[in-house]
DNA sequence: GCCAACGTTGGC
DNA sequence: GCCAACGTTGGC
C-alpha cells in the first residue's frame, strides 16, 4: 500500500472530470517522463491512494482523492498519431510509456495550497521540492496524514 | 560518452 | 508571458 501525488493541469483534466467519468473512473495516460513512468509501471498498484493536484492555475493545490483501481499497462496514447501524446518511440508489441487507471474517492474539504504545503515544516522534504516538475511523486504515509489534517477546515 | 542546443514544466 | 530548473536529443 503505497501514497502518490498525481499532477495535472486542470484545464486538461481535473479532478471534477475523473469524478464525473463513468464509474468516476479515468486512465491516468499521457505521462512521458521516463521516472514517472517507472513509477507507474513498476510501483503505483491496485489499491494505492492518489491526491490529485492541480497545476498551472493561479493557486495550484491537492484538491481530492482518487484510489489506483489498475495497476502499470501499456499507454496506448503513445500509438496514436492523432493524440497529442503520440510518441512513435512505442508500439503495441513493445511499449514505451505506461499509465494506470484511477477511481475517484472524495475531494477534500478545502484545497490544500501549494503555499500551505510549502510553509508546513512537516513537509519540507515532500519528494514536490526534492524533485521538481516530476508528475508523479511518492508521498510518505506521514505526508499523507499531514496533508489531510490540512484539509480539515480549521475548528473555531 | 560529453555537452550544447533545445524543449518542457510549472510557479510566479 | 517570463524564465529557472530540468530532461532529452543529437553531433562529434
């Protein structure tokens, strides 16, 4: 049972579109980063927990949950010279790119902000700051706790 | 295998 | 839209 922190720009695909999908269910596709892909061919399984962050916008922040319902296969994306992932590097008979489908849990009760995330000491060594621009991180069940005790609405 | 040029990510 | 920090590509 592992955590992640998921990235996306929520202008392609937020978290309110994998909770309106059919099955509140979507594939995580796209990814082209070779340690991303590792991850999600070689560590992130069925059963994983998922905060969905939204980057690229005014106040990028995790803003729910999803859970890994499939685990690491071939991104077929990669294939398609008509999707904007097209990769001609893959093919069917040997991938290049993987991804893995997500379920929707719940959102949070209130985002938790990059600026919140930044100014919480506890995750000053969030793999987010010790790795940059990676799409996929690892989230230490620690960081998972802190994260959703952030995310409870502060009590009077 | 080095490294310069180029492309991408993502906060600001 | 800028640009810093990376990752990737390709000539040599």
């Amino acid at each position: 049972m592992h955590y992640w922190l998921f990235k996306t720009e929520p202008s392609a695909f937020s978290y309110d579109h994998l909770a309106n999908a059919l099955k509140q269910t979507a594939p995580w596709d796209g990814v082209r980063n070779y340690q991303a892909r590792n991850f999600l061919r070689d560590d992130v399984q069925v059963g994983d927990e998922v905060f969905v962050y939204h980057s690229s916008i005014p106040e990028p922040a995790i803003v729910g949950i999803a859970k890994v319902v499939k685990a690491g296969y071939a991104d077929h994306t990669a294939w398609d010279s008509s999707n904007e992932h097209f990769d001609p590097k893959s093919a069917p008979e040997k991938p290049l790119w993987y991804m893995v489908d997500v379920q929707a849990v719940c959102k949070l009760d209130q985002p938790v902000t990059l600026n919140v995330i930044k100014t919480e000491p506890a995750l000053a060594h969030c793999s987010l700051f010790t790795r940059p621009r990676l799409s996929i991180h690892p989230i230490t069940a620690t960081e998972w706790q802190t994260i959703i005790d952030l995310s409870h609405p502060k009590s009077a």
